[in-house]
C-alpha cells in the first residue's frame, strides 16, 4: 500500500505510536513500583512482626536467665570453692603409697617387708621391720634405701638372728628428703 498522506499527518501518525508505546511502557513501569512496592511493604510488616516477637522472646529468656544465674551463681561458687580445697588437701596430704611403691622397687631378693610404722607426717621418721634370710640381706636393704630418690637417710636400729641362725630380723628407720613425701 502507498502511503499518500501528507508529511505531517505522518509524522503525527508515527509520534502517536510512539506516545502508545511509551504510555504502555509507562503504565506497566507503574504497575511495577506499585506492586513491587506492596511486595516490600508486606516484607517490612512481617519483618518487624518478627523482629518484635523475637525481641520480647530475648528479654524473656534473659530474665530468665538472671533469674537462674542468681541461683546458681552462689552454687557454683560454693562447689568450686569446695573443689580448690579438696584440691588443697590432695596436693598437700602426705601420699604413703609413694613410699610403698619405692620400698617395693629397692627391697632386695630374700627381704621381707614385715610392718611398716607411718605417723602420717610426712617430717616424721618411719619405722620399718624386715626379716631376711641372711644378716647381710639387712645390711643390703639399708644400702638400698639410700638409693630412693625420697629417702635421705636410712638408719639400721636393730638387727637380730634367731638362735638357729636362719632369719634375722631388723628395724629401719627413714626419713624423707624435703618434699619428697608428698
């Protein structure tokens, strides 16, 4: 088809298109912000609902746990109070069984362990008895006892041989290096 119409009926033609188009633009652009618009509002509601729910759900729980902490907080006082002096004690207490163990690592072959005297203070001297088979055997242990790393010294008192001569009986005193009957 021939177009025979006037430039400017053409021209007006061709903007009115434009100005549709643009108007559709317009108005679709319009539609876009409203929506998105209501879209975001709606967000914002929810979010601060949520955000004040979660609010109050905080200052409940931390009441909550004041309220807890006052009645705890002196309970785990008390315990760990109780705790540091049971640890006290422990670090503290003379450990015989120590003792034992050392006796045990440097008692001769034929030595018998018969008493064992402890005062429970560790600066006080413990008496030992032993019966061995031989004189010498006594004689062994006391050297013996010397080698301990917690022994300072170690006195023979006493030693006796029954009148077969087939044991012998002695008595030992020790005492402990500083410290080292702990």
């Amino acid at each position: 088809m021939i177009n025979l119409l006037p430039p400017d009926l053409k021209e007006q033609i061709r903007y009115a298109k434009l100005n549709r188009l643009v108007l559709r633009y317009l108005r679709v652009t319009v539609v876009m912000v409203i929506v998105l618009g209501g879209m975001f509002a709606g967000a914002y509601y929810l979010i601060s609902n949520q955000a004040k729910t979660i609010a109050a759900d905080v200052s409940t729980k931390e009441s909550s746990i004041n309220s807890q902490k006052k009645v705890l907080i002196p309970k785990a006082q008390d315990a760990s109070e109780r705790l540091n002096a049971i640890k006290y004690i422990q670090d503290t207490q003379t450990r015989f069984s120590g003792l034992i163990a050392d006796l045990v690592k440097v008692l001769p072959q034929g030595v018998r362990l018969e008493s064992v005297n402890l005062t429970g203070d560790d600066k006080a001297p413990v008496a030992l008895s032993v019966s061995a088979d031989t004189y010498d055997e006594v004689l062994a242990l006391r050297n013996s006892l010397v080698t301990s790393p917690r022994i300072a010294n170690a006195d023979l008192v006493t030693i006796q041989g029954n009148p077969a001569k087939t044991a012998w009986t002695g008595t030992l005193v020790l005492s402990f290096k500083p410290g080292e009957a702990k």
